[in-house]
C-alpha cells in the first residue's frame, strides 16, 4: 500500500527497518534532493567504507525512531532502502524546501532533520538535541564553520514562518532561524556524546570522499569503544533469527556462522527452546549426578568446558547475553521473537506464507519468496554471504566483504 503526504504525492517504501524497543518520540528525515553537482553524480549512493554514504546514516539513526522516511526528487534512486520516500512539496530544490517538507511530513511534533552526505553522524548526538529541544522551534548545534541547519531537530511551529519565506522567494535559512526561537547547541555540550571534528563531515566532491574513506576506521574505533556501534555498554551485538517451527532456522545458522568465522570474526550462539532440553547423555557421570539433585553441573577439560544448572524460571535474553565470554565479536541468537532486540526471520514457503513476525519488528527477511516482504531486505534463503555482508555493515565489523548484493 502507498501513502500519501500532505500534498497528495506518493511516499514510495512504506515498510520499516528495525522497529527495535526504546524508540524514542521524534521522528528522522533524510534530505537526499541536492544536486550533486560538485560530485557530478549522485553523492549520496558513493560507496564509503564498504556502503552507500546514505546507509551509513540510515544504519545510524534508524533504532532511535518508528518514523524515519527520506525526502528525494528522484523517488526510483532510494527504493531500495526500505524507507518511505517523500517528495518535496515544492516544485524547486533549496534546503529550506527540503527541511520544510521533511517536517510536514513526520508523523511526530518534532523531527530530526540531517543531510544525506552527512555519513558519520552520532546517534548520541541526535538524542541530545532532541532532549533539549522543549519549549524552542528548533534546536541547531554549532560547528567550527558555524550553524549546522541540516543537523538539526526542528518542531512543527517551525512550519508557518518556513512557508512564508518559501512564498516570498527567500530561501536563506538563516533568516528563517533569525525569526524563531532557536536553542543552539555549542560544541563544549556536544562533546560529552561525540567527535565534533567527524559528527560535521559532509561529502561533496571526490576529494571528500577519499578523505572521508581514511576516517571510517577512526569512526568505527570510536564507536566501538562508546559502545554506539555495537550492543549496549560496549557488549558484542546480538541478533536474532526467528521463524516458525522448521523453517530451517538451525541449517541457515550452521552456514551463516561458518561464513563469520571464516571472516575472522568470534562468533557466540544462543538458542532459545520453549520444549525444555537434555545436555547430557543417560549414564554419564555429569548425568547422574544431575538425576541425584544437584543444582549445578559443570565439567572441564583442557579443550572445553560446560554447566548445566536448574533454574526457577526462564532467563531472559539480556541475563543469558552477559553470561557470553567477552571475546565474542557478535552474539548469534536462534528463536526469542519477543525480545526487544534485533530480529532477522527465516520463513520457507513449504513452512507457511506468512511471517512470525510483523515488519516492524526485524532487519530483514531470508526466504525463498521474492514477496516475503514488502519494505525490508528479502535474502535468498541460500544467501550466507550477503546475510553476512549485511550483518558487517549493519554493526560496522571490520570483517573483508564478500561480492554480493541484498535481495534477490
């Protein structure tokens, strides 16, 4: 189903990208309708650090909010990155239009606004200026080189003042700034949640983006050791792969963590089952002192060791996470669907037409249905590289990329 803005256009790729728990109430807009004309080719799909520079800041921002969309001219360039696409509700370019439209269209009072060739942008950063932005129109932070307007939360108050000064011809942002009341944001305040010398980085030209190619180890060490790249307080991330029973969640895991493995990366597996389980063999020594009442097993050797203990109830998924030792680079999760986390769905058509999951709740969808889903990416069900290019990307390891694509 297509949505309509305010203007009776299109938005083009209603479905969402990872609805995970905690979003907050602000929604993001992506402006992807400059020109390009330093670049002389569409800036915002180059490819940096292994992705578009628009995925970057799609790959950053998107678990803060239900409501993220792009707003872009050329509808077609952005389908396929599972995002409302919103048009400008004036027939011209300018950056005010752009911000102008983005705020029109969210769903929430206020909205985030940022440049697509803005690749290094700070989740952090986002959630500060939004937690300053009560009783103010806009909330703007300051770079070195001044006010950055296309990093920036904006509420819908901003609204009539913008179209005024779209009606009259004048398209200076400043001067719209000038007549509301702005809380700007200096860079002692910011520094607390981010590098202010890379969050401003914006991609014009060629020459920007070899530069920027030399910073994205330097942002991805950064974000590892704040933790923004990975799971909370530093921890490895964690991902779940869900689906109905036998749909062959446990033969794509058995490939997908060979694959990561062969990439350099230490993977650790969780797998939830609601049935109960037996770890240990009839007539073991570990057995039978599991059948004479004992609370805990566990048994070591020099090449492994294991536990086994009675619990009052089920641990949830964060308590079994911390348990993992502190070396894993990513936590490969089997089942657990209704934990607030990352989601990724196996669904086989033998298996059933349907999801176990609504949209909303994963990052993507592996199947053998080109339709499984309608505004996420659908990897082959035999696709293990491009599942683990996707997880590379997605959580910024620095495991090398396999040729392929997503989708079918």
């Amino acid at each position: 189903m297509q949505a309509i803005d305010i203007k009776g256009k299109q938005m083009a790729g209603t479905g969402k990208i990872n609805n995970s728990a905690g979003k907050r109430d602000f929604s993001v807009a992506i402006l992807a309708g400059g020109e390009s004309s330093r670049m002389g080719k569409n800036k915002a799909l180059e490819i940096l650090g292994g992705k578009t520079v628009i995925a970057h800041v799609i790959d950053s921002l998107r678990p803060l909010t239900n409501d993220m969309f792009i707003v872009a001219g050329d509808v077609a360039a952005y389908e396929g990155f599972g995002l409302p696409i919103c048009a400008d509700h004036y027939d011209f370019r300018a950056s005010l239009v752009g911000i102008y439209s983005a705020i029109a269209s969210s769903r929430e009072e206020r909205c985030l606004v940022v440049a697509c060739d803005m690749p290094f942008v700070e989740p952090a950063l986002a959630r500060l200026l939004a937690s300053l932005s009560a009783g103010y129109d806009a909330v703007v932070p300051v770079s070195p080189r001044g006010w950055e307007p296309l990093l920036a939360v904006y509420s819908k108050s901003c609204l009539k003042a913008m179209r005024e000064r779209i009606k009259s011809g004048d398209l200076a942002i400043h001067h719209v700034l000038d007549n509301l009341k702005v809380r700007y944001v200096e860079l002692a305040e910011m520094a607390v949640c981010c590098d202010p010398a890379l969050v401003f980085i914006n991609i014009n030209n060629v020459v920007e983006l070899e530069k920027a190619n030399l910073l994205v180890p330097r942002v991805r060490k950064f974000r590892r050791q704040t933790g923004s790249a990975a799971g909370k307080n530093g921890s490895p991330p964690l991902v779940c792969f869900v689906g109905k029973k036998n749909s062959g969640k446990t033969t794509f895991l058995e490939k997908l963590v060979r694959e990561l493995i062969s990439r350099g990366l230490t993977v650790a597996y969780i797998k939830h089952d609601v049935h109960g389980f037996e770890m240990d063999r009839e007539g073991t020594d570990t057995w039978r002192l599991t059948q004479a009442g004992a609370h805990s097993v566990m048994i070591s050797s020099p090449f492994a060791m294991a536990s086994l203990e009675k619990v009052g109830e089920e641990k949830n998924l964060d308590e079994l996470a911390k348990r993992v030792d502190g070396s894993a680079d990513i936590i490969v999760v089997e089942g657990f669907k209704c934990a607030g986390a990352d989601k990724l769905e196996v669904s086989r058509s033998a298996r059933s037409d349907s999801l176990a999951c609504s949209e909303d709740e994963l990052l993507g969808i592996i199947s053998d249905r080109e339709e499984a889903a309608s505004g996420l990416p659908v990897f082959a069900i035999d696709d293990i590289s491009g599942v683990a290019d996707f997880l590379a990307d997605h959580y910024e390891f620095d495991a090398g990329r396999k040729d392929g694509e997503i989708g079918f």
